[in-house]
C-alpha cells in the first residue's frame, strides 16, 4: 500500500513537472510568434520608405541632409530588426531595436515637417497614398508590439511564479524575456502623423 502511494505521489510530480515544461514552452513560442508579426509590420515600414523619399526627392530636391537622415534611420532600424528577429525577448536586441526605431520616427517626423512646406508634394498622389499606407502599417506595429507585450508578460509571469520559478532554469528559461518598449514611450504611443 505504501508503494502505491509513492508510485502515485511520484507519478503527480512527474507530470506536474511535465505541464510546467510545456506551459513554459508555450509561452514562449507565443511571444516569439508575436515578435514574428512585429517584424512583418516593421519590414512592411521600411519598404515603404525608400518609396517615400523617391516620391518626395523630385520635389524637394535641396532637402537631401533629410532625405538621406530617412534612409541611413531605416537602414538602423532594418539592422536592429534583424539582431532582434535571431533573439526575441533579448533584452540588448530588444534595446537596439528600440532606439532605432526612435530614430526612425524622428526622421520620418523631419520629413514631415519639410514636406508641409510644398503643397504641391502634399497634394501629389503617390505620396498620399504611401502616407496612408504608412499610418496604416505604424497602427499594425503598435498592435503587433501590444500583442508581445502581452505575451511576454504572461512568459515572465508564469515563469516567476511557484512551482514553475524552482524548474524554469532547469529547463533553459532562466533569463525573463524583455518588453519592446520605445525609448520616448509618450511620443511612440501615437503613431507618427505623416500627412502630404
């Protein structure tokens, strides 16, 4: 009889140990994919922009110190998605990707304010369109970015709560994932308004 208490005992343990490994597993392949859909947002962005300044280069072609801060602030933000894609929730990824995109946005707000000044850029088609576009995208980022926040959240917790926080390290989750959080977060809450 008591060995049929220990060989239940034991067998509770085993796959509570189990259900925890899995959990954590989960979580973490949810705030991955979350990432996954931040990226596709942001590479959608930056596709956008090389359009955006050839539509705008034709009219304000002395502005080129903007245009090209546009380009060279893309080119970080590309470099930082791709350190950020091989490791999501890397607090130094995350970090890097972050300030680029800071960079990012107050070139693209440059820009903006240059191209206020021609109407006739304003008024052109194309660059209505790509603004459109572009708002559309920087409102997808924002809920794609919401959504790994919440995953990784929920990753983090789950991971620091008891029993799962005495096995966690075992199974290779010892660090907590980091939040994509923007650097001007009061800034970055509304996304940058691009009007032509």
């Amino acid at each position: 009889m008591s060995i049929a208490i220990i060989l239940v005992i034991l067998a509770v343990i085993i796959f509570m140990t189990i259900g925890i490994y899995n959990k954590l597993v989960t979580l973490k392949n949810r705030f991955e994919n979350a990432f996954s859909q931040i990226e596709v947002q942001l590479k959608r962005r930056y596709d956008l922009i090389p359009n955006l300044v050839e539509t705008a280069k034709a009219y304000i072609s002395h502005e080129r110190e903007t245009l090209e801060a546009v380009i060279q602030a893309r080119n970080q933000a590309m470099q930082g998605l791709e350190a950020a894609s091989a490791s999501p929730g890397n607090p130094a990824a995350m970090l890097d990707l972050s300030q680029a995109e800071g960079l990012l946005s107050g070139a693209l707000g440059k820009l903006n304010v240059v191209v206020e000044a021609y109407p006739d850029l304003k008024a052109n088609q194309n660059m209505m369109q790509l603004s459109e576009e572009l708002t559309s995208t920087e409102n997808k980022v924002a809920f794609s970015r919401q959504a790994f926040n919440d995953a990784v959240t929920m990753y983090n917790t789950y991971k620091q709560t008891f029993p799962p926080v005495a096995l966690a390290g075992m199974f290779g989750h010892s660090e907590n994932a980091s939040l994509l959080e923007y650097e001007d977060s009061e800034a970055m809450q509304e996304a940058p308004k691009v009007s032509f």
